[in-house]
C-alpha cells in the first residue's frame, strides 16, 4: 500500500507540472487583441520630415494598440542620417511592424535595406527592389582609417543582428554596408533562408498571408497576427505634414528657387511695386528651408544663382548668346550635383525639371535678343530723330524760315525750296541745332495729304 502511495503521488505531481508547463505555454504566446491596423504610405525623398510624420504614425499606433502599422515604402531616395536612428525605433516598437516596398516598379533604396532588416515583417511587392550601388554607411573621409572601420562594423552588425533575430538572410550584409547591394524580390526571396519575409502583390494579399503569424515585439509577450479581412486604417499627414514634405522635396526645391529667381528679375526690371520682389523673397525662402533638410552642396547652390545672373546679363551685354550658353551649362551641373547622393543615395532634381527650365531660359532670351534685334532695324520713333521723315504742317511763312506744327508742338524750320506758304504741308529731311529742315511735299502728294487730313 505504501509503494502504491507512492506512485499515486508521482503522477499526481507529473500532472500538476504538465498543467503548469502548459499553462506557462499558453501566457507566452497570446491572441492578438482586436486594436486597428495602421497603414502610413511613405513618397518621395525619406528626410528628417517624413521620419517626423513616421514617429508620429507609430506613436498612435502604439497608444491605440495597434494589431500592427504596416509602412509602405514608395518612395525615391532617402538621406542616411535620418533613416537609421527610425530604423532602430521600428525594431524596439512596442507593436508589430510590417515594412511593405510597393507598388510595383519601386526602389525602396537604402531606407529599405534598412527598414526591411529592422521590420517584425518585411514584405515586397512583384517588381520591386531595395539597397544602392553605394555603401549604406555613410563615412567621413576626415575620420581615420581605424575610425572608418569601426563605423562600419557598427552599422554591419547592426544590420545583421536584426535580420538574424527575425531569421532572415544575412549574407548580403557586408556587402550592403561595404560596397552597396541591389536586390530585387525575386532574389530577396529567392535565398535561403530569405532576405524578405513576404512576397504580395497588394495590401489584400499582405494581410492574408499575415494572418496567424507570431511576432514578438521589443521587451512583450509573443502575439498571433489576426490580419484576415480586416481594414487598414490609413494615418495621413497633417497640412503642416504635407507641406514640409512637399518643401523637402528636391524637385520641388530647385522649382521654387528658380522661380522666385525669376519674380526677383522682374522686380529688378520693373522696379516700383514690390509685389514681385516679395514674392520672390518667399519662394527663395521657401526653397531654403526644404533644402535645409536635405544634404546639399552650397557650392551648387551658388551655381544656379551665378547661372541666372549669366542668363540675365546677355539681356544687356552684347555677347551674341555666349553669356546664355555658358548660363545654361553652369545650370545643368549645378542642379544635377545639388543632392549629395553619397548622403542621400537616389535623392535628386528630377530630369524634366531641369529640362523644362533650361527650355523656357532658352525661349525667353531668344524671344528677347529678337525684339531687340527687330527695334534695332525700325526707324526710332521717339524724340528729336523720331520726327525725321514725318509730315508738318506750316503755321508761319517759311521765308525761307519760319514755324512749323509737328507733333503736337511748334518748331522753328527751314525750307529747302524757298518760300512756303502757311497751310502748306512739308516733310521734316534733318535736324540741326533744334531747328528743322522741311522740303515741300510735291503738288500730288500736298493734295492727297490734305484730302486725308479732311477727311
């Protein structure tokens, strides 16, 4: 009886440890609470601008408790001081994040190796490519070799860890942070194990293939994704957002300086109103604090500055367009080398731009040496040598001197052929010492003149 007992015993305390083990089992890993799924789209060039409107996006999304914020890359190119500190906050959020690179034909760049790596889950659409030709790490050539390298192992191990962490690739790493890597999601998926978690054509197919799968953020519990069908909640940008963002833009930056350029040379050449000069103040402005947020070399901007006043002065300086030329060349460099790319890769003035204001500077200078050309071959119409050829009427006998009325005034003239009678109308031949030398119009002329005049 007493072995019995034991053995009662045994299985009893078997059974109250499997119940623990089980119930330390089911706490571990809990059922995704209902919260919202956050999507916040992300365009054109990544600055400290848009990481602001990103901090602001997985905020809310942590303060609601959020199933998850799904961040979809579509973006141009990206600044590397900004996005590596946020690449670090998306792997630490207290949420799942989902990095999304879509739609198709986007290259997310150098903020998508980074994004993607820090991601709970990163996913790419068909068609779709992230990384650069050039280093990810951004590296001042002042700092010693030593110091260079440290660096770089920083940001490599960096990398690695979280792809490691999330058990993802991480072959390409060195390569991405040393040299520059560019992977399609072809290749991304196409290693073993992958560089990317997901492969979806839209959002629909994203949150299908998210569902049920276990994520555990930074320092909580494992959670199970509930993702399938349910609604995106988008967090959109405030107009304060929207406009710093649109202001960061390069494109948009190189606009909007040479367009108050141009309200400026108005001014300058109408001088008086003020209005286009302070429009111009606040376009340059403008364009100032969007490149405020971008890595541009000054040297460029002082480029286009010296590029309109080369345009401008061919106005007035007879160089037969050489000012234009030179002008426009001194344009074209400056705006294509106003982005540093090594600090901004795929950050730059777009082609059509610079396209379309090299066209409309050249239209506008050929527009203009032709009207002063044309004035050049037509008789001057003003002042004393305009009246040269004109008609004028004799108010006082020309004897062979006398008065004439000509433009609205008398003067004193001289006939070539003697006397002329008052009434009598002559043609002005030359001007000398403020007096007028009139011939008289022949018999047919005087009278056609006259029946014109009557009539």
């Amino acid at each position: 009886m007493t072995y019995c007992r034991w053995v009662y015993s045994l299985i009893g305390l078997g059974l109250l440890l499997l119940i623990h083990i089980s119930n330390s089992t089911v706490k571990t890993t809990h059922a995704q609470p209902s919260g919202p799924i956050y999507i916040v789209e992300v365009q054109g060039t990544i600055t400290n601008v848009t990481i602001n409107y990103l901090e602001r996006a997985l905020r809310q999304a942590e303060a609601s408790n959020a199933t998850a914020l799904i961040i979809q890359l579509n973006n141009q190119g990206s600044v590397l001081r900004a996005i590596r500190p946020f690449a670090a906050r998306i792997a630490a959020a207290e949420i799942p994040v989902v990095v999304y690179v879509a739609p198709a034909q986007t290259h997310a760049g150098a903020a998508g190796a980074f994004f993607l790596s820090a991601a709970h889950v990163s996913a790419m659409a068909p068609n779709t490519s992230f990384g650069t030709p050039t280093p990810l790490a951004e590296i001042d050539d002042l700092l010693t070799e030593q110091t260079q390298e440290l660096l770089l192992d920083s940001v490599e191990q960096q990398l690695h860890t979280w792809n490691a962490d999330r058990g993802r690739n991480t072959d390409w790493v060195n390569r991405a942070v040393r040299s520059g890597v560019w992977l399609t999601n072809e290749q991304a998926i196409a290693t073993n194990p992958p560089v990317v978690d997901i492969i979806a054509r839209d959002t629909d197919e994203l949150l299908t293939l998210l569902e049920g799968r276990t994520i555990q953020p930074e320092n909580r519990a494992e959670v199970q994704l509930q993702t399938l069908g349910r609604e995106l909640t988008p967090i959109r940008p405030t107009l304060w957002e929207q406009l710093r963002l649109l202001l960061a833009d390069p494109t948009v930056a190189f606009l909007l300086l040479v367009m108050g350029a141009v309200a400026i040379y108005a001014e300058l050449a109408n001088p008086g109103t003020m209005i286009f000069a302070g429009i111009g103040i606040v376009l340059i402005l403008s364009a100032l604090v969007g490149m405020l947020s971008l890595p541009v070399r000054w040297i460029s901007v002082a480029g286009l500055f010296l590029a309109f006043m080369l345009v401008a002065m061919d106005l007035y300086v007879p160089s037969q367009g050489a000012l234009t030329v030179v002008g426009i060349v001194v344009l074209i460099v400056s705006a294509l080398t106003l982005v540093d790319t090594v600090q901004a890769p795929n950050a730059f003035v777009a082609l059509w731009a610079i396209m379309l204001v090299v066209l409309i500077a050249l239209v506008v200078v050929v527009a203009s040496i032709w009207l002063i050309l044309r004035t050049r071959t037509q008789p001057i119409a003003t002042g004393q040598e305009g009246m040269l050829g004109r008609l004028a009427e004799v108010r006082q006998r020309l004897e062979p001197e006398g008065m004439v009325f000509i433009e609205g005034a008398l003067w004193r003239a001289i006939s070539e052929d003697g006397e002329v009678e008052p009434g009598e109308w002559v043609r002005v031949m030359a001007i000398y010492d403020l007096r007028l030398v009139v011939r008289r119009l022949d018999a047919d002329d005087d009278a056609a003149h006259r029946q014109a005049f009557q009539s």
